[in-house]
C-alpha cells in the first residue's frame, strides 16, 4: 500500500481557466479568506505574497505541479 500525503485545509481545486488577480496569468493558487472570499494567484505572486497571504488565509489550495511557498507557513 502505498501511502498518501493529504495538505492541510485545502478549498475546491482549481479550473484551468482560472486566472491571477493580479497579472491574469495561470491560476496556481486560491486561498479562502476567513469571510469565504477568495484569491487565486499565479505562481510568481504566490510566492512573491506568501507571507502576507498566511496572515490572512483560512485554507488554500495548490496546483499539483506547484510548491508554493507558503504551505509550510501554514502548517506551523
């Protein structure tokens, strides 16, 4: 058997067509807001933004091919 790693609160994955709210590139992150809104990054703002977006952030969800920096922020 083979084990599987699941991230911590996680929000609804994300669609292909979604895009950053920033630059309008591919979206390879969402995070929820405590109030239920939502943000979705690309991967360059993502990172550029992760420790502001923790202090925020009550679940957030990844595209698989992306690390985002902020996961481990999340964790602790």
């Amino acid at each position: 058997m083979t084990p599987t790693l699941t991230p911590p609160a996680t929000a609804a994955s994300l669609a292909a067509d979604e895009r950053c709210d920033r630059c309008n590139a591919a979206g390879k992150l969402r995070v929820t807001l405590a109030g239920g809104s939502e943000l979705v990054f690309c991967g360059h703002h993502a990172n550029k933004y992760a420790n502001d977006l923790v202090k925020i952030a009550v679940q957030f969800k990844a595209d698989p091919e992306f690390t985002w920096r902020g996961a481990d922020l999340m964790a602790n």
